[in-house]
C-alpha cells in the first residue's frame, strides 16, 4: 500500500492547529497557534474570542502545515477535522475550513473525535495494540476507555463533576497562578510535601468513576479558612497535597481497571497527561503491578491539543472508509 497523507485540522478550544501526517504514525508537519495570551487575563477560554482567533489563524495555520510537509494538495488522501467535542464556534471554524478543502480538491473528507484524537497522540509514537485501556486527562474531560480493538471506544468510568484539568485551573486561581493553571501547580508541587491529606474521592467505591469537587472544595476551604485566621499555608506543600489525591485516584482506579480488563497497552492521553506527578506514579505502578503491560505516554509536545493526534485518528476511518459528507457539522457535546 502507498503511503497515505491525511491532512488534518483542530480547532475546538483555543488552539488552532494543523497537521499532515503520513500512515497515521508519521509526522510530516504539526503546526499548533495557541491563544493562551488572550484568554489569560479572563482566567479562562472566552469562546467568543476563541472562535475569532481560528477564523483568523485558520489559513495561515494550513498553508504552514502544508509547506512543512513539503506536500501539495494534489497529493493528499484526505482531509480530517475536529468534529467535537469542544466549542461550538470553534469547531465550526476548522469544519467549515475542512469541508472547503475537500470540495476544492475532490478528496475524502474525515470526522474526528477530540477524545479519540488524545488517545491515538500515542500512535505518533508507539503502535497501539489492543485492547487498550486509556486514561484521559484534560481541561474538560476525565474519562476511563477501554478500546477492545482500534475503532471501539467504551466509557467505563468518568468524572461526575469536575474534569481534572479543570481542578487544576481552578485551585490554581486560588493559589494565583496563571491560567491555565496545571503546569504551574504540577511544578510547585514537586517542591512540596502532601502535608494537608485532602480526601481521595471514591477511592473505596465499586466504580471507575471520578469526582473532583469535593477536592476543589476542600482546597478552597482550607485556604479560605486560614486567610479568616491570618494564618500563611505554605503553596508549595498545598499544591503537592492536592496533586497527590488527583494522582492517587486517577492511578488507582486506571490500575484496577487494567487488572480487570486484562489489556495488552495502557495509554495515558491529555493535556494533564503532561503532568509530570502523574507519569511518574504510572510508570512506577503499572512496572510493578502490571509487567505485562505496555504504558504508553505521549511526548509533552503532543498531550495538549494538537491536529496530529487527529491525523492519526483519521487514518483508521481513511482505511476503512468511514468518510463525512459535506454536510458536517461541529458538534459539541459529540460522545467517543
Ligand atoms: O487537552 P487539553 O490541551 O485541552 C482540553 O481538551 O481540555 O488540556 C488542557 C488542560 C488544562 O486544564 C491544563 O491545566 C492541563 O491540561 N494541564 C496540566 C498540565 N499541563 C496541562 N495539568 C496538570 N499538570 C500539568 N503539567
Ligand atoms: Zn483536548
């Protein structure tokens, strides 16, 4: 079989990015804009100012990508996009450019979803091998998939409040970082001790499921609380303190799960994949519960969205010829 180019896209939050990929393993280029600056001073991702950033970026973005890959349109197998879940306005943006793109050049047009996206990052690395477990970990998602084979996704466990990346962003207001906040409370972390022992949700329970708000809470109480007494806690130890209950659920739970569901990979996938507590606490847990399993993690580059790991996504649908017509459509509230 020749060698088969996907161009792909991805806009459904505030990266605007384009890819091509080759086989759904190689990069030929993966070119990602983010509007973090933007956003920072509202403490979050104000969807009016996302999608105009996109309509603005878009073109500029895919002309890059494609002179990167040193490919032309001519040469392409197909188009992919984002159809959600995400923003309305930003998904509609890189649909509506994906679409133009198909019917210009007369070539496939692909479907992606964002989470399916996250967890085939990993096949820009590794060859994923089934069946799967992933853990995905990001701004709006927290969820548990088992994957029996490349294009069956089953929700086993997810969050039933807060996703863990939002946690993040929100104690990291509290601690007054930048927005979003993950990266830096994960450093401050490593610098701190879990002196506080803020509760593990769920940890007993016969579920795979997450909850994050009683953490939240208990976070901004305790800090609420001592402010009352003018009392100073220490933000390091408080950081280390929260990240050590997200890890020790999160692992835990994706552990027992693996046991249960007796798979070959376990990937995890994500913007809080980047999280250095928790790739540690992985590496460290499945080496010595679970020998057998390959633990597949992404590279930092690509556990933030990106449109490569919805290259990789598309080419499954490419092989089989799963195509969308031009009546697409972004769609927010899109399952896996
Ligand atoms: O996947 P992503 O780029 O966007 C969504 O689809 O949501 O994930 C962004 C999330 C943010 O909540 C951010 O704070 C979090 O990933 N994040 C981290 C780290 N780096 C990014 N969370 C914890 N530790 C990190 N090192
Ligand atoms: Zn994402």
């Amino acid at each position: 079989m020749s060698k088969k180019r996907i161009l792909a896209i991805e806009t459904s939050c505030d990266e605007t990015s384009a890819a091509v990929i080759e086989n759904g393993e190689t990069i030929l280029s993966n070119v990602v804009a983010s509007q973090i600056k933007s956003h920072q001073r509202f403490g979050g991702v104000v969807p009016e100012i996302a999608s105009r950033h996109h309509v603005e970026q878009i073109t500029l973005i895919i002309e890059e990508a494609m002179k990167e890959a040193h490919v032309t349109y001519e040469e392409l197998d197909a188009v992919a996009v984002t159809e959600g879940p995400g923003l309305v306005g930003a998904l509609l943006i890189g649909v509506n450019s994906a679409k133009a793109i198909a019917f210009a050049h007369d070539i496939p047009l692909i479907a992606v979803n964002h989470i399916a996206g996250h967890i085939f990052a990993n096949q820009l690395v590794s060859r994923l091998e089934f069946p799967l477990l992933s853990l995905v970990v990001s701004g709006g998602h927290t969820e548990l998939i088992y994957m029996e084979k490349e294009d069956s996704f089953e929700i086993i466990g997810e969050t039933r409040d807060d996703a863990a990346g939002e946690a993040y962003d929100k104690i990291g207001r509290v601690l007054g970082v930048p927005y979003p906040g993950g990266k830096h409370i994960d450093e401050m972390a490593h610098k701190g001790e879990d002196t506080f022992h803020f509760p593990r949700a769920m940890m007993q329970e016969d579920t795979y499921d997450f909850s994050f708000s009683g953490l939240k809470s208990s976070f901004i109480n305790t800090v609420h609380n001592a402010k009352q007494k003018g009392e100073e806690l220490d933000s390091e130890d408080l950081a280390a303190s929260f990240q050590a209950a997200v890890i020790e659920v999160l692992v835990d739970k994706t552990i027992r799960a693996a046991k249960e569901k007796n798979v070959k990979q376990l990937a995890l996938a994500g913007g809080v994949a980047a999280n250095k507590g928790l790739r540690e606490a992985l590496e460290t847990k499945v080496a010595e519960e679970l020998p057998d399993v390959e633990l597949l993690i992404p590279p930092l580059s690509l556990c933030g969205d990106n449109a490569a790991m919805i290259g990789a996504a598309a080419f499954t649908k490419l092989k089989n010829e799963q195509f969308a017509n031009l009546a697409l459509n972004g769609t927010p509230g899109l399952s896996v």
